[in-house]
C-alpha cells in the first residue's frame, strides 16, 4: 500500500510534487520503495536514508527511475527514507516525505533440512550502478588521454568477473579496464571489444579474481581520446549497493580517482568528488 503524503518540490527548471511509498513490505536486509512525479523536468532522483528521523547518511542516486530496491539493511532494524528530485545541474529539491521502514528480526528457528536439489538462484552478478543510470555530465570536453577509476568495497568475499564504464559517443578509440588492489598491484586487465557508440560497455576477464569481504580495491579504465563522464561532488555521499559499495569521497582518500598517461596507470589523484563512471561485475561465493 501507497503511504505518504504531497510535498511541493522546487527545482531550478520545476515545480512538482514528490510522493514516496513502500512498494512492498521491508524483507531482512532489502526495501522497496516507489515514488510518484508530477511534473517534467527532473534529470534523475536520489534516495537518503539514515536510522533516525531526518538524519540520513547513505545516498542513493537511482537515476531516471521512480522506484528502487535498497539493499544491505539490518535484520531487526528500523530506518528513514526520503527522496529528492534533481535537475541537470545536480541541484536537488528539497525532502518529500518520510517514511519509516522496519525490517524483520533474524530468524531464530531451526535450519530447514538439507535437500538434494540445485542451490537457490544467487542474486548476483551485482554491479555498482543499474544498466539504466546514466550521468549528468556524460562526455566532459577534455581530448586527453587517462586513466579513470573508483575505489570500491564488498561486504562479502567473491570474484570480479569484469570492468564496465559509461561511454560518450565522442570518447572513441581503443579502452582497456583494470583491477588493482589499494596499493597499486594490477590484479587484471583486459581490452574492451565490440563497444557501442556509447552508454555502459563491459569487459570480462579471463578468470575472475577472486576479492576478499571488506578490503577497498580500485577499478578503472584507459581512454586516449578523452570525453569522459564526470559529475563533481557525485561522491560527497557513498553509493550503497549491497553488496558492493562505492566509498564516500575522504573514506579512504578521495574518489572516483584519474591519472594523466598515454598508457595504463594506478590513478591516485582526485577532484571534487568526481564520478567517471567506472564499474564492476560482482559475483558472491
């Protein structure tokens, strides 16, 4: 059932209402949440939830989509969440209305029995980002080449099976995709092939590399031609996407990260909290 109630929203190219629900019950660890616009204009919208009213310290930017699925909430917990839209230029609208999600107490009961049939359906391969979100800033006009990443975490050990990147039709050429460890060890590489003339390309390894629960690693891809995406302050809050977390922006040094090179390099250095947009392809144990 739809619950909330009409806020007047004021962007900078709108005037609309933002009304936010709970597309379904809070299930252990994951919530829906689904909301109604009224008026066009807006680029995208974000979520903030916290565990106190008003208080919320995760963002999640969903993109041009109007509900989403939270995942990585406590069992037996509480938290709030409201959503904003935004505009081109990232400038948000005020909170809509709060709601209040109450997920269910770990299970205390025996374990059902083993049975000998196929394991149930993992719910990964799991990226960072849906194929649907898309940036503000697609293809920033810099014609140079570099190196361009994110550091990333997951909260469970498993295997990086690729990179992926969002793609300007004028950042053209040859693209290479890396995973690095925090330190700067290239774990793998591989060239991107047969990419479209833009939106999200993907690149698989020849064998996935295995990552350990809770360590930071770094991917990011090479471009010579340039026009990347890149939107400032994207990373001032963190991306939660259980199981994988994109890291808020001083956690651990800045991100997303860039290095200036004609050829494959750690990018250590930052700006502004920029997302360039690079990804990965999680699978879980």
């Amino acid at each position: 059932m739809m619950v909330g109630v009409h806020v007047a929203l004021l962007l900078s190219v709108v005037s609309a209402s933002l009304v936010l629900g709970t597309l379904s019950n809070a299930h252990a660890a994951q919530a829906s949440l689904i909301w109604d616009y009224t008026a066009p204009g807006a680029a995208g919208f974000a979520l903030y939830c916290g565990t106190s009213s008003g208080n919320y310290v995760n963002r999640y930017d969903v993109g041009n989509m109007t509900s989403y699925t939270i995942t990585g909430f406590a069992d037996g917990a509480t938290y709030f969440c409201s959503a904003v839209a935004y505009d081109a230029s990232k400038q948000e609208s005020p909170y809509s209305n709060e709601v209040r999600i109450d997920t269910p107490p770990a299970s205390t009961g025996p374990a059902p029995p083993p049975t000998s049939g196929p394991p149930p359906a993992a719910t990964c391969p799991c990226t960072i980002w849906a194929g649907t979100a898309v940036p503000t800033q697609p293809g920033f006009p810099e014609q140079r080449a570099l190196e361009l990443g994110v550091k990333f975490r997951a909260d469970v050990s498993g295997r990086i099976s690729g990179i992926r990147f969002f793609k300007s039709t004028m950042n053209t050429g040859a693209h290479v995709g890396s995973l690095w460890g925090s330190d700067g060890v290239l774990l793998a590489q591989a060239a991107f092939n047969n990419e479209t003339a833009s939106g999200w390309q993907q690149v698989n390894f020849a064998i996935p590399v295995p990552i350990a629960a809770g360590t930071i690693y770094v991917a990011s891809y090479h471009t010579n031609a340039g026009y990347y995406a890149g939107d400032n302050g994207y990373f001032a809050a963190g991306v939660d996407a259980g199981p994988l977390h994109a890291l808020q922006d001083g956690v651990s040094g800045g991100n997303g990260i860039y290095a200036y090179s004609t050829d494959t390099v750690f990018p250590t250095k930052t700006y502004k909290a920029t997302n360039y947009w690079v990804d990965v392809v999680f699978d879980a144990k």
